[in-house]
C-alpha cells in the first residue's frame, strides 16, 4: 500500500515512525479480512456536471486511491434534471452525491436510504446581491426582489421566517440558477451559493455582497452521501462503502492541500470537455475548501452529533420530516480506521 | 373506422410536410439554362434573403450595443461570432457526442416506427389502434419523463431515448398516411392478380409510401436534436447541452448563444442530408403536389359514428395503459419513483384525499393554460398578420421565408433562460415561447396554402380589378383556413407543451414546475398523476381543435 502521510501532514519524524509500524499492522488485516475487501465496481451518480464541486472523487480516482482500496469507481454527471435518489433506489447508482432535504423527502415517502457522509460540513447557501446596492442582513430584503430558483424557493421562505421577515414583504422571483439575472437589474439579490455565484460575478467584474444563510440562524450539511440503507447490512456492499468513502476522505484532504493540482485533475481529466474557466474553478475551489473542513480539528465527510442536530433542526424549519436515523456515521468512522490502518 | 382516423392524420402531417417543402424546394428548376446562368438567377433569388439577413444582423447588433449586452441580456452578432471562436475546442469535443446520441436514438426509433406502421397496415384495426395510441404518446409531454428516463438509461442513452421518442411518433404517422396514399387502382390490381393485403403492404403501399415517410424523416430532425441537448441539459451533463449548462453558469452569454447556433448548424446539416437521401431515393417526393383537404365525408349515421368512436376510444384508453404497466414491468422499475395507472386512479379518484389531490393539480394546471392560450393567441394573430403581409408582397415573401424556414432549426426549449432575460419574467417566458413556437409553424403551413391556391382563381381575381390585399380576403383566405386549422392541431398542444416546459425549466408556477417540484421532493405520484392530467388535457385540446375544424369547413363547405 503506498503511503499517505504526506497528506495528512504530521511531522516527518512521527509519519515514519507510524510508517514503520503500519505496514506490518496493515499486512495482517489484509490477510484477516480477505472477504471484506473483494474487488467491487461502484456506480457513483454527481448532482451536476463535472466540475471542480466533485473534485475530491476525481482526483482519488487520479491518485488511485479508489484502485488502492480494490474498487473500480464509475461518476455520472448529472444537471437540474437529475434525481439522485431514484437512481440509487433503483440501483442504478450505488453511491448519490445529493442533499439531506432532498434524500429525507424520499426516505418520508419510503424510500429505504441513509446519508453516510457529508463534503460539507456548513451549508454554502446565500444571498448574493451587487455592492452598489447591498443586502447585508435578511431585514434589508423587506420591499426587495430576490431570484430564488424553483428548487430551493420552500427552504428560502422558511429561512425568512425563521431570520424574522415576513416573506410576504420580499418579491421572490422565480430565476434558473445563475446569477445573469442580477446583473441585468431584473433582481435585486439571488438566493445562491457562496462558492459558485460570487465566483462567476467577480470574473465577470462585477463586486458581489455574500449574505450566508447560516450566519442567520440557517445551517445544514451539503452534498452529502446517499446509499441504499440494505447495503449498510450486507457485510461486502458496506465495506466496498467504507473503501470508497476512505478512497474519498484521501481526494479531499489533497483537494484542500492543494486545489490549482485539484482544479488541474478536474480540467484535463473529467471536465476537459466542458472548457471551464481555471481561474474561476480555482477560485470555487479554494472558496469550497473552508465548507469542506472549516477548521484543522474537523474530520472531512464526518457527521458528529452536532451536525446532525443542526442539520435536522434546519429540516424540520423547512417542513420536512426526519428524525437522526437518516444519517449514519459510523462508515466514515471505520473509513478513518481504515486509513490509519493503511498508513 | 379507419377512414377516419386516416382521414384525419394525412392533415396533421401536411401541415408539417410543409417545412419539409419549403426547404426542400429551394433547388435551381432542371432546364438547358447554363451553369453561368444558374449561378446569376441563384444570387438573384438570394439578394432579398441575404438583404434582410443583414438588416436583422444589424438590428440585432444595434439593440445589443444599446445596453443589453453590458447586463448580460443579449449578445450581438459579433459578440456571438466571439463567442464561436472562443467556445470551438468545447463544441468540437461535444458536437459528436451529441450528433452521435441523437442519430442513434433517430436512426433506431425511426426503424421502429416503419417496421410498426407497416405490420400494423395488415390488419386495419390495428392499424386505427396504432395511430391513435401514437397520437396519445405523442401528446406527451416527454421533457417531464426526462428524470424517470436516466434511471433505466444513464448517461448518453438518456439522449437517444429522448431523441428516439421524439422521432417515432412523427414518423409512425408519417408511415402511416404514406401507406394510406397508395393509389387505390394499384390495389385493386394487386389484389385481382392474386396478391394478400400483406403482400400489398410490401409491394404496392411502401413504395407509394416513400415520399411521405421521408418528409417525416425530415420533420423529425428538429425533435430528434432538441430531444438529445435538452436531455444533456438536464440530466446527462455532457454534449452541447452539457456545455450549454456550464455556459449558463458561467454566465457566458455569447457561448450560450453560440452552442444554440451550433445546434441549429447541426439541424440544418441532417435535415439536408436527409433531403439528399430522399432525392435520391425518391426523386419525385419533391414534386408531390399538396392537397389540403377536410375530414373525408363519412356515409354513415351520426349515432353509428359515435358508438365506433367510443368502441376504438376505449380500446386505445387500455392499449395506452397497457403499453405504461408494461413498460414499468418490463423494466423492472422501482414502485417508489415508477408508479402506475392504479396508483395514479386511486390518487386522483379513490383514495380518501382525491379530491383535495386533483383539485392541487387542477389549480397548478390553471396558470399553464392561461399562459399556454395566450401565447397561442398571440403568436397565431402574429403568423396570420405576417402571412397575409408576406404573400401579399412577393419582396418580403423571397426575402423572410428561408429565414423563417432556417429559425425553425433554432432549439428555442434550450435557450429558455435566456429568453428569461429578454422577456423579464417567468411567465412571460412562457407566453413568448408558446407564442414563438406557435407563431412559425402557423406562418410556414399559412404561407404554404396561399402557394398553393389555384392560379386560375387568383387570375380570375385580378381580372376582375381586385387588388393584392383583396385578392387575399377574398380568395386566398378560404384556400388557407383549413390550413390554419392544421396549424392549430399541432400549435394548440404545443403551446401547452411549451408553456410547461417554461414552467419545468425555471417559472416556478403551474403544471409544470408541480411535476418537477414532485420529482425533487419525491412526490412521484403526485408527478405521474399531474402527467396525466397534462396528457388528458393535451388530447382535448387536440380533438377540440379537430371538431372546431370540422364544424368551420362545413359551413365553409
């Protein structure tokens, strides 16, 4: 197994101290567990298009590390169409890359999935607005228009509510998603994210105000790992799981220790065909990573108890019901266990 | 009973075939002229095109420059051919993916179609059951499917089963009315000589069949490409849609712009080959004189017809929700996301929340049809106030027509958000979609007609001192009326369908946004059931539409 310790950057003097004793330790476990980590193919299924938002899938499968762990990975991109979850019911995908309103809309209409990791770990959502005419708290909306795309018009409403203004106050305007619609004065602020909008504006010479939602009382895990619950009882579907999640925990710690290699991968590999702006993908990527890890003790794709609460409390504000059996961290848990193993 | 039914489609497709001719007839006529003068008469007939290309290239620039484009509303004609330059490694990595999906889902489903049409030409019944169970499927409104499809076929086949669907109803109508047009004395003589209906089939229908199945092959080029970029829009993520997607984000307006010209390059590209392929084939399916004709008189009872009507209605209710049960069966789909007609019939009538369930359904429906008549209204007032101007002026008639012609190739469906920005509101979107859609193919069949009104009138006319704007009150008009009806066959549902792909797309109202906002929420009943009311809706305005025309003709008559 190669090395990883340059990765997760501790000090050379403990890296080939650990070094030394985890190759003997990681030799045992391979022969010992010999069923559990059976080659498996997986069908991954991205919300959108290839960019850099999945990075950390495409340069683990880059560095090899889904072929360290036997899997042989296969990404779908995706686009406003795409429905992750029935693709995952389905068994079409293995693993949905979604988010925890959507994939609890579908476990309360019976469909048996669970959440096993999320790459963000705070919710990038925003008001985005222009600095000549600047929204920087939810009361400076009241009498305003916004540009709220169809999919996330409940959960912004619910928000106004919950940041104190009556949305019978804001104009929301239905918009497709990009921030066209606030440059060309139609609105005056877009309901976006804080990572893809601004980026875009800025490039465009544009000087965008980022208003995050969850400085105001709304907060939520993003982009998060959908699988079907049946698979988290078969002991060779969950382990191929956790390979895969370990194989994701390694793309995304080189992500945050070096997005323009990220950005690189993404570019000439994936996403070569779509002829992305580098600057622009770098500039989300490098914006992406404090959501990813917003401090050096947080663990990348975790869900601890407090993100679960969080995450829960901002469900149950937009209407949707869930309860803490939607998420299961315990595959992430044993995705660290593995890697260290593997160190 | 079969009469008609095929009394009723060879209209729908005339109408269509109209585009087809248009183009197709645009070739220098056949005589001793020299290559020298054929080439002077050629550049004579295309000063008035190129003349007013240039003027809306112009227009088009000086309204750019006046502060669109700074607010990233419209890009000019050079902004435009920037944005070519700029976006041509990305459209030649994704032009053959496209190409490639859409063929093949053309090519495979258009195979389907003849083979379908011509087995069913054996056995009359079915073939009434055949044409009515196409006209159905093709009122749907299969952008909605496009979520429920990427399950059973991910990635680029996703492309070619929305290009496929588009395709094979068009040309199994299309099979259908060629296989009807077979002259009767050729029949008869097959038949006297011993020949089976089956064998007539293969030996006397299909080849009187040919020109009328590659007109469809020609239509279908439009749906066969718009199908595939919409899907990569919206679920594939790859291909000029995929690339139109990150375009969008990116708010690259002139690369937007320049994707949806590409494709546009790319409609005209087949459709010409097909042209091609059907000259040689068939090198007197140019030269087919149009009829326009109403429904064919029928010598039986009203109470007769009626109970026939009911019988094949029934039968086609049940094939329809046979084909549905088979298909989530056949597939194996799951019953959380693929659900059938029971569970929609216990939604919206059984269940103890029917009615609370259709009433939801009903008032997302209301917005849609609103916006869906007016833009019907409207682009149909426009195309008959354009039609009578341009046959009135021959200038204007030689000069618009190959660009209206040429437009049509223009996949508005996937330049909706950046009508958004020029129309300024959701629902405006809406409207001017319904109406631009409605507003061409009603000019196209219009201008058509008065072509063909017979000279003789039209002389007789003039003799008598009547003026051109008189001419065409009086006698053009009642030539071209049942061609606006034949017009309204095809815009009046498919105003409906575009009003709610406006919705599905970025509105967030009506019946459409209901189907996609069910989807995401996983409300799949709620998305199969509001289907189904779009459906149910569709074909009532369809029929509607066929009995206003009979009713007017008759009068006319």
């Amino acid at each position: 197994m190669p090395s990883f310790r340059l990765l997760l950057a501790p000090t050379a003097l403990a890296a080939s101290a650990l070094l030394l004793a985890s190759c003997a330790a990681a030799e045992t476990t391979a022969e010992g567990a010999a069923t559990e980590t059976a080659p498996a193919a997986l069908a991954v299924q991205n919300r959108w298009v290839n960019n850099v938002q999945f990075a950390g899938g495409f340069v683990a499968e880059a560095s090899g590390f889904y072929e360290d762990e036997q899997l042989t990975v296969t990404s779908t991109p995706g686009g406003p169409g795409v429905n992750v979850e029935p693709l995952v019911v389905q068994g079409t995908a293995d693993i949905g890359l979604s988010n925890p309103a959507n994939t609890a809309h579908a476990v309360a209409e019976g469909a048996p999935l669970t959440i096993v990791g999320a790459v963000y770990q705070t919710s990038p959502s925003a008001v985005i607005s222009l600095a000549d005419d600047p929204i920087e708290a939810p009361a400076d909306l009241v009498g305003r228009s916004v540009g709220v795309t169809a999919a996330s018009t409940a959960s912004f409403t619910a928000w106004l509510a919950s940041a104190g203004v009556d949305a019978a106050d804001v104009e929301i305007v239905p918009i497709q998603g990009d921030a066209a619609p606030l440059v060309s004065g139609q609105v005056d602020a877009i309901s976006g994210l804080a990572t893809n909008q601004g980026v875009a504006l800025e490039l465009a010479g544009e000087q965008p105000v980022v208003l995050e939602l969850s400085d105001f009382g709304r907060d939520s895990m993003d982009l998060t790992y959908t699988v079907a619950t049946a698979d988290l009882d078969d002991p060779e579907r969950r382990s191929a799981i956790v390979r895969y999640l370990a194989a994701e925990i390694r793309g995304w710690l080189s992500v945050i220790d070096d997005p323009q290699a990220a950005v690189d991968v993404v570019l000439e590999g994936p996403g070569a065909d779509l002829d992305l702006d580098a600057v622009q993908q770098l500039e989300q990527a490098t914006l992406t990573n404090d959501y990813i890890r917003p401090s050096d003790d947080v663990q990348v794709l975790a869900m601890p108890e407090e993100l679960v609460d969080k995450t829960l409390a901002t469900l149950a504000q937009d209407g949707v019901d869930a309860d803490a059996s939607l998420f299961d961290g315990s595959l992430v848990d044993e995705a660290y266990a593995l890697i260290e193993a593997g160190e | 009973m079969t009469a008609v039914t095929a009394s009723r489609e060879p209209d729908a497709n005339t109408v269509r075939d109209e585009t087809v001719r248009s183009v197709g007839s645009e070739r220098p006529a056949p005589g001793p002229a020299s290559a020298a003068s054929r080439a002077r008469s050629a550049v004579a007939r295309l000063r008035p095109v190129l003349g007013a290309a240039g003027l809306l290239l112009i227009a088009w620039q000086a309204a750019a420059w006046s502060g669109l484009e700074a607010a990233h509303i419209l890009p000019g004609p050079i902004a435009i051919t920037g944005g070519l330059v700029d976006s041509a490694p990305a459209i030649a990595a994704n032009l053959p993916l496209t190409a490639g999906s859409a063929l093949v889902g053309y090519a495979i489903a258009a195979a389907l179609a003849v083979a379908a049409a011509c087995l069913a030409a054996m056995w009359a019944p079915a073939l009434t059951q055949v044409v009515r169970a196409a006209i159905v499927l093709e009122s749907l409104p299969t952008l909605a499917l496009t979520p429920i499809v990427v399950i059973v076929a991910p990635g680029h086949t996703a492309g070619s089963v929305l290009a496929g669907l588009s395709v094979f109803f068009i040309v199994l109508m299309g099979t259908v009315s060629g296989l009807g047009a077979a002259s009767p004395l050729m029949l008869e003589v097959h038949r006297a000589a011993g020949g089976r209906a089956a064998g007539a089939v293969w030996s006397v229908r299909l080849p009187a069949a040919l020109p009328s199945i590659f007109s469809s092959l020609m239509i279908a080029v439009p749906a066969a490409v718009v199908g595939t970029i919409m899907s990569e829009y919206l679920v594939v993520g790859q291909g000029l849609g995929g690339i139109m997607l990150a375009a969008y984000e990116a708010m690259d307006s002139a690369r937007v712009w320049a994707i949806a010209l590409t494709s546009a390059a790319l409609t005209g590209a087949l459709f010409w080959a097909i042209g091609r392929i059907r000259d040689l084939v068939v090198p007197w399916a140019a030269s087919r004189s149009t009829e326009y004709r109403a429904a064919a008189p029928t010598s039986s009872s009203p109470a007769h017809r009626m109970a026939v009507s009911a019988l094949t209605g029934v039968v086609t209710v049940v094939v329809v929700l046979g084909l549905w049960v088979l298909a989530v069966r056949g597939l194996g789909l799951n019953a959380f996301f693929a659900k059938t007609p029971s569970d929609v019939w216990g939604y919206l009538v059984t269940s103890p929340d029917a009615r609370e369930n259709l009433a939801e359904i009903l008032a997302y429906l209301a917005p849609t049809l609103a916006k869906a008549l007016a833009g019907l209204a409207i682009g149909t007032a426009a195309a008959v106030l354009a039609a009578w101007l341009i046959v009135s002026l021959p200038l204007l008639e030689r000069a618009a027509m190959p660009l209206v012609v040429a437009f049509r190739a223009v996949p508005l469906l996937v330049l909706t958000p950046a009508i958004g920005l020029l129309v300024g509101s959701g629902a405006a979107t809406a409207v001017a979609l319904a109406a631009i859609l409605s507003f061409f193919t009603t000019l196209i069949s219009l201008v058509q007609a008065a072509r063909s009104t017979p000279r003789d009138v039209v002389l007789l006319a003039r003799s008598a001192n009547a003026g051109a704007f008189a001419t065409q009150r009086l006698v053009t008009a009642p030539f071209a009326l049942p061609a606006l009806f034949g017009a309204l066959r095809i815009t009046a549902p498919g105003a409906l369908m575009a009003a709610m792909s406006a919705e599905w797309l970025m509105t967030g109202d009506g019946i459409g946004f209901l189907m996609i906002q069910g989807g995401m929420e996983s409300r799949f009943t709620t998305m199969w059931s509001a289907f189904v009311v779009m459906a149910a809706v569709s074909l009532l305005v369809f029929f509607a539409v066929a009995l206003a025309e009979r009713v007017v003709l008759r009068r006319l008559s």
